[in-house]
C-alpha cells in the first residue's frame, strides 16, 4: 500500500534523527511490501529562517493532505527549557500549537516505561521501581488554558494579565473515549487526574469520564488530584497504566513521568484526532547543543515511526517488527552515547539507524 | 512575652500531632519565658460535624484577632487524595481556602529537605542525590485559578466549564520579594517557574520577577518552564535553592518536591502574609486511616511552630531550639513507625513530642 508521509525535520538534531527513521520506514516499506511518500516541510526555527513564521500556510496544507506527519523536534533550547520566549514570532501558538490546533489533534499519547535494559539510568531505586513501570498518559492536546481566550490590560493603573481555562461536554467525551479504548487494550486501568476540588472544568470532567466509563465495564476507573499524582509518579509509579488528563496537567505530568523512566530520550509520542492523521514526535527537544555531532539518539524518533504504522496506517505487524528490532539492538548491546554504559558497545546515530533497519 | 494563636487540630491526626507541637511551644515558653496563650477553634470536618460548615465565621474571627494559627490537618483522604469533593460542602472554598484569602496569606513557604538521618527514604538513587538538597517553594497563594471567576453553563446545548487565571503585577511583584527576601537568607538563587512560552499571565509574571530582580543584585534568578521544572525536581534536585511560582503550579511543585525528599511526613509550611499573622500547618495531609493511635509522626507539626516561632514572633533563637531538638532526637535514633529503620528505637505520637520538649 501506498502512504503519504509530512515529514517536519525541524531544528536541532531533529534531521538526523528524522533521516534514520525514514530510513528504518524504508526498510519496512521494502520488506513488506508498503510506498512511503515523503514531503519535507519546514517548521520552527528553519522556517523562520526561511519564511519569517514557524510554520507556513504552504507547510500547513500539505501536512493536513498526508496521511500522516513525522515531526524531529522544533525550537532551540536555552539553558534547561527546550523551548522559550525569547523571540516572540517563535511562540509555539505559530508553530507547534497552531499545527496541533489545526489538524485537529486533541489526543496525545505518550508512553513512558522502564526500558529494562536500562534499568540503570532510572532516577529512582530498585525498591521504588518494584516490578517495572509501563504507563500511557493521554493528554488532551487542543483544549483548555493553551487555547482559552486570554489577555493583557491595565486595571485601574495595574497591569493585568487573564488566561481562561475551559472544557465543554463534547471535548473530554472523546478524548476520555480515546484513553479507555486505550486502557482496554492495556491493563484496563484508567487514572483520571484532576483538580475537582477547586476548578468547575475539573469537576466536569470527572462527571463525563464517569459517564464514559459506564461504556467500559471492565475497565477499573479512578480519579486523582493532580499534586497527589505528581506524588505518586515518584512514589509508586507501578500503579498507573492509563493516565487521562487535561492539557496543562499533562505537560507537568507527561514530563515528569517521562523523566522517572530515565530514558527520555527513547520515549516515542503520537498526537491524534477523529481522523487517522496523526503526528508523531519524539518526547525529548531539539538538544541544539548536540546537533551535527551524529551522536543524537535516534530511538524516540524510530518508535515514533512505529506509532505511526500503528495508529495512521493499521500496520500493527509491521509496528510489531520496529518495536522488536529495538528491543534486540539494546539488547545486543549498542547504545547511542547518551544512554552509553559500561560493557557496551557505543555507535552513532546512523549506525543505530543502520542497526534497527537491518533488525527488520 | 504573650502571644495568642490560635489552634486548629482539625481532623484525623491533626488533634493528636497539633498536642505535641503545644507541649514543644509550652516548654519554649516556660525556658524562654514566654507565653502562649490558645484558643481552640474547629475547621474541616469536626466543624461540618458540629455547625454545619466547614469554617464558622466565629472561628475565622478567632483566627484573624490572633497573632498567628497553627494548624493540625483538615479533611479526610479518600483512596490516595488528601482532599476530596465527595460532599459539596466540605469543598476548600469553604474552608483552608476561605481561611487564606480572609487571612490575606498570599505567600506559602514550603521547605522541601533532605534529612540526613533519613537518606534511606528518599526515593531517588544515591547519585542524583549528589550533596543532597535543600530548597523551598515560595508558592502564590490567593491568586490565579484558584480564585478567579467560574463558572459551568449550557453553550449551544453543551455543558461548558470555565476557571480564569488572573494576576495582576502588584501580586506578583509582593510574592515575588518574599521570594527574593527568603532568597537572601539561603543560598541566594531564585528559580521562577512559568508557562510563558503559552500563558499571558506567565510572561507578565516573569517580567514581574525580572523587575524586582534588579533590587536584588546578589540574587541568582532564572526562569524555567513547568513542564521542565516538573522533571528537573527527579533529574537534579540539588539545583535549587528558591522554587518562586503562581498558585496551582506551586501546588503540583511542592507536593513532588516534598516527596522526593522521602520525608512527607517530617515538611513543615508557612502561609504568610504582609503582617505577622501566618498559618502553619504539616505538609502532610490528615491521614484518618491511622488517626487516634497514637502512632502519627507530630515532627513537621513541631517544626511548622518552629516557623511560626520564627516568622511571626521573630522568635529566632526559639526556633533554633525547636529545630535542635529535632536534630538530636533523630540522631539518638528515636523513630516515629513511619521513619523507622532497623537499630533504631520505635516511639509514639506522644512520646515524639516529649523527646522534643525534653531537648529543648
Ligand atoms: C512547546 C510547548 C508549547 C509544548 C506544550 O506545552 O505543549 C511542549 O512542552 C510539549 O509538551 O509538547
Ligand atoms: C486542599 C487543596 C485545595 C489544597 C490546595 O490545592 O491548595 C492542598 O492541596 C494544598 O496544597 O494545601
């Protein structure tokens, strides 16, 4: 079958980690039998460069024509913050959210789980970790206070600044429709977290997850304020499969929980919407300090790739085999320089691409 | 001298630690020649048991005549939430957030710590903990979500939710020279949390911040994003000296500062505002599960009167006593259950608090 692919190599690393997953796609396509298209497109940085926007009207539409987006990473970094403010035409609402806003993507999926061949880079200790951790967060990714109407006035000579925060009926239904049908082919647990005891949009919420988990017998529903959860990520992280949440929540969450596992650099994401386009993107930034060097970890990209063969293409088989070939170079023993340990053997970034595909 | 405060056991253990914490101040008082005076007054569950609301109008004048409020814990827990919606009328607004807005105590001090003596609890490995860590979450209290406009309406036949976020500059400018003033007596580095590369009130807080920087030239201050600070806290801990932020970021921050530090039950915290009155209460919640066995740990209790010593009464020399004595009893290897490790010795809610009194 033939798909067409957007792909966003973007700033920083995000080309070369972007190159070694066509390249592993390449190989999936030769293998079985599949035509990948790709149409590269400019966003972040190199777009403003090129264009003075983050991402151009041009660029939008031929994203919006693919049947999927394969995005590396966009922004700079300046100091610890993987993206900033510093120039004000490089705002994610030109960029990220606009792209995320305009395909209609309100479900982000991101996995975070114990790697156990690196089981060593996990910040917290053995006893915490207990028997491994493998949660999915599913974050609500076009609602809430990133897209609320917002502004800046002065009040009776005081400068005054408002964000709102809403969430109607219709858009937690179909993101919490997304997480149980998630959870059921998981461990069929879903956490709902929220703040039901101070936001109205929060006790929303809970009643329409609750609604919706009447469709889901089987599945074991629970609610969690959001400090609790932040708690307990750190505390008990084995306790949770599916966490489902609102957008600001799951930015706070989605990242800690990535970190716990020590290996962010190896977690993939997936944003969806009602349609089978997704985009898809690694969970790290665009680690400008480490880009050109051929050193960057192309994994995160490469399960992002095979995010997309699942969730856009219905190519579960063909996921399967991405997702294994992974585990078996890890397992054989290459690491890229970021998750480099002793015994091992250290390869670059092409070589880890050249690995996996030959996995296939 | 006299001083009047005003207690608050509340429920579950709140009773039972908020006894120690008397005893520890009566004995300051009786070495130091001070005296404290209190009236009991009723929040949480034990008043909507009693009058019907969570927060009596009488109590809360109680509170406001006094010169400070020491506070056990309010609410119950239901599964792993410290607080909970189950009954309308038990919701914060009533009560612990009624209680801050009347008290004008837009500035909460949580101390979040390594113990020495507790290494063993804390949740991450050996070699993040580096040096250990010592930081404190000055946190905005009375401002944005938690007290904006909301409201939930039909729109267009949808429910729809809505909470605002507001800050003006002459909030953020008071939380933000607490922040600076703590700074100046630590290790002068102030970290100010945002989402300004999304929130307008993000990037007016941040100028905000970078204007009351310039009084404080010795002060190392530098922004970071939420989602990043959220990871950081589990990366490196030990980069922070002042965590400064608004109201519902500093509530998710703390509460995972306070648990990576192993030592939930050991935090203590302060709410201030621009008198001397100020709330003091234990980071932990109220526990109802192990309530009225007398098995409960009243340090961070002890230690919140220890602030309160400090920070209201200007009582220095007094809190370093109370903190002394807590030192010491750890060193001696007395143990609530919650902290105990092997060779130590096993002691009681009440006998916790004689040990403290004792070594003061
Ligand atoms: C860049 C920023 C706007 C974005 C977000 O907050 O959604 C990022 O942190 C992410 O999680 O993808
Ligand atoms: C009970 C709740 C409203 C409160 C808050 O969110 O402020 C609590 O979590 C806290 O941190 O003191």
């Amino acid at each position: 079958m033939g798909f067409s692919i957007a792909l966003i190599p973007g700033d920083g690393i995000g080309p070369e980690i972007v190159a070694e997953a066509r390249k592993v796609l390449d190989c999936v396509g030769s293998r079985y039998g599949h035509e990948f298209n790709y149409t590269e497109i400019l966003m972040g940085g190199c777009s403003i460069d090129a264009y003075g926007v983050p991402l151009s009207d041009e660029a939008l539409a031929v994203a919006k024509s693919s049947d999927s987006v394969l995005l590396g990473a966009v922004g700079g970094n300046v100091g610890n913050s993987r993206w900033y403010d510093v120039a004000p035409n490089l705002r994610p609402e030109a960029g990220l959210l606009k792209i995320r806003k305009e395909l209609g993507l309100f479900a982000n999926i991101r996995p975070a789980y114990l790697f156990n061949e690196l089981k060593g880079a996990c910040p917290l200790k053995e006893d915490i970790i207990g028997d491994g951790f493998d949660m999915v967060i599913m974050r609500e990714l076009t609602g809430g206070l990133y897209f609320g109407e917002r502004h800046t006035e002065e009040v009776d000579g005081v400068m005054t600044a408002t964000d709102t925060l809403t969430y109607n009926e219709e858009e937690i239904r179909r993101i919490a429709v997304k997480a149980f049908d998630i959870a059921m082919k998981r461990n069929k647990k879903v956490i709902s977290v929220d703040k039901a005891n101070v936001l109205d949009s929060s006790r929303l919420w809970r009643k329409v997850v609750a609604e919706v988990a009447k469709d889901y017998p089987e599945v074991e529903v629970s609610n969690m304020l959001v400090d609790n959860c932040a708690m307990q990520l750190v505390m008990n992280p084995g306790q949770f499969d599916v966490i489902l949440t609102e957008n600001m929540f799951g930015d706070i969450l989605s990242d800690e929980a990535s970190m716990i596992t020590g290996s962010i650099g190896m977690l993939s994401s997936a944003s969806l919407g009602s349609s089978k386009l997704g985009l898809y993107e690694p969970s790290h930034g665009s680690a400008p300090d480490i880009a050109g060097k051929n050193i960057a970890n192309p994994i995160a990209t490469i399960l992002s790739a095979a995010m997309m063969l699942r969730y856009s293409f219905d190519l579960d088989k063909e996921a399967d085999a991405v997702e294994a070939a992974v585990k078996k170079v890890l397992k054989d023993g290459y690491r890229t320089i970021d998750i480099m340990d002793e015994g091992m053997t250290q390869v670059s970034t092409s070589q880890m691409g050249d690995l996996i595909a030959d996995n296939i």
